[in-house]
C-alpha cells in the first residue's frame, strides 16, 4: 500500500478512539487496557500461524520501550478525555509535531526544513482558532489539558523511537511485542489503582472491542507501516488531522456543536498539513 494512503486510512480509524472512550464511560485506564488487550487477542494466533514472532534481542528491547511509552499516552491521554471535550483533547494530544521537530533537530541533528517548521505554526494557529483564543488568553488549562499535552510529548517520543525498528522489523511482529508490553502496563497500572476489569454492561464490552480493532489493530497497522516510510516530522504533522476527523465524528455522534471558530480552525490546521507536503522548490520559504 501507498505509506500516505495508508496513513490516511490509519487517521481515520484512530479518530473513533475518543469518541468510543467517550461513550464507554469507563474509567480511563480500563478503557485503555481494554482497547490493547482486545487488539492483542486477535492479532496473536495470526502471528504464530504465520511465524512471526522471531525477533532480534536489541530490537524486541526497543519495541518494549515504544509499547510502554504508547501504553503511558493513551492512558494519559484517556483520562483527559473524561476530564475536557473529545476535539480539544485531541487538538493538544497532537501537538507531536513541535516536539518531534525539536527532537529531531537538537537531539537526532537532522533538519526539518523550513517547510515543515511553516506548516507546523499554520496548523498550531488553526488549532488555537478551533480551541478559542479567549479560552487561551484566560489560561482556563485544567489536568485535562496539560495531560493532553503529557500525552502528545509521549506520542512524538514513540514516533521517534518505532521509526528506526519499524526499518528492520516487520510491522505485525513490532505490533505484537510492542502491545504486549502496552497491555501487561496498563493492566498493572488497573490492579494497582484498583480498578473495575471484568464487569461492564454489554454495551462497554461493544465499545472496547471496536476501540481495539478498529482504533488500535485496523488504525496502529496502517500508521506503523506508514511510519515504516515516511519522515517522522510527516508523520507527526499529518496526524493533525486526527483533530478535524474526531471534532467531526464528535459532532455526529457525541453532539458536540462545531461553529465557524471550529470549521475555521480545522481548515487551518489541514492547510498547514498540506504546506509540510510541498517539495522545497514550489515555495518561495524553503
């Protein structure tokens, strides 16, 4: 498949994961471990039918890192979401841009272009329209805010970090290590803090099983395999657009209202996307 196809794709699929969260109602840890869990149960007698479970010790040590690092985001990112609105915890959830791109130039010492820098304060500035510059202004930040901010340093930090094993290890094997180790984090995280795990009414159990194959097993595949081919700064700006997809399905299915800040924001923060995709030699700022 097209990496950028399948990142689109992969886009889709993980903007129902708020929305689900959402309407499971369930405490944020719970939800998290469920939607790994879920994904992981279907995804193993495929990996061991198809023998692909052999893996190098120095790479199987990093997917176990990027496992526990994604289990850390969603949980963060989950409990945010029960504390602020589906679309704002998703707008600052995605703030990973800025953070892979000065991990990228400071620490990695790779150039990100001037491309990528522009697209990135276009589409930080639709995300402040889509978010309320009043809002801004008054610092009306709670723990839902600065806990979806949490989450988006730790979403960069595994974009980073699974680019270069995702270059050596096949997708569905990093797949299933790295959320093997999400789940045994989160599940110890559960028992620890005490958590309902077993009884839900059958309608969570729907939730959590769409959260896992449609959110993490149909929507991680597509990214990690997009991951495997483009530049983490693409990668990192064009999950952006996860904002816009979730404040729509949020608008439809949670009822949350979107007015013409919102539209506005969005259509801002998917130009500043496109900007990134230009090659240097149709702008005048490259």
């Amino acid at each position: 498949m097209n990496p950028k196809l399948s990142l689109a794709i992969g886009i889709i699929f993980i903007s129902f994961s708020p929305i689900f969260v959402k309407l499971a109602a369930e405490p944020a840890i719970t939800a998290a471990f469920y939607r790994i869990f879920m994904a992981w149960i279907f995804l193993l007698p495929y990996c061991v039918a198809k023998g692909l479970l052999k893996i190098e010790r120095k790479d199987l040590t990093i997917t176990l890192i990027c496992g526990i690092i994604f289990a850390a985001d969603i949980a963060v990112w989950n409990i945010s979401i029960l504390k602020i609105s589906a679309t704002v915890s998703t707008l600052l959830a995605n703030l990973a841009p800025v953070w892979v791109g000065l991990i990228s130039f400071f620490i990695l010492r790779k150039q990100t272009g001037k491309l990528f820098w522009a697209g990135t304060v276009i589409a930080i500035i639709g995300m402040v329209v889509l978010v309320g510059f009043r809002n801004i202004l008054a610092l009306h930040i709670n723990d839902g805010v600065l806990l979806a901010v949490l989450a988006s340093f730790f979403y960069s930090l595994y974009i980073v970090i699974s680019k270069g094993v995702l270059q050596r290890v096949n997708t569905l094997t990093f797949m299933f290590y790295n959320m093997l180790a999400s789940m045994i984090f989160l599940l110890a995280l559960g028992i620890g803090g005490g958590y309902n795990l077993t009884h839900f009414p059958a309608a969570t159990w729907l939730y959590f099983l769409a959260t896992g194959l449609i959110c993490q097993l149909a929507g991680w595949i597509t990214i990690n395999y997009a991951i495997k081919f483009l530049a983490p700064t693409k990668v990192s700006i064009t999950l952006l657009s996860q904002t816009v997809v979730t404040g729509l399905l949020a608008a439809v299915m949670l009822h949350e209202k979107l007015g013409l800040a919102e539209i506005a924001g969005s259509l801002i923060v998917l130009g500043g996307i496109a900007i990134t995709f230009l090659k240097p030699s149709q702008s005048k700022i490259s």
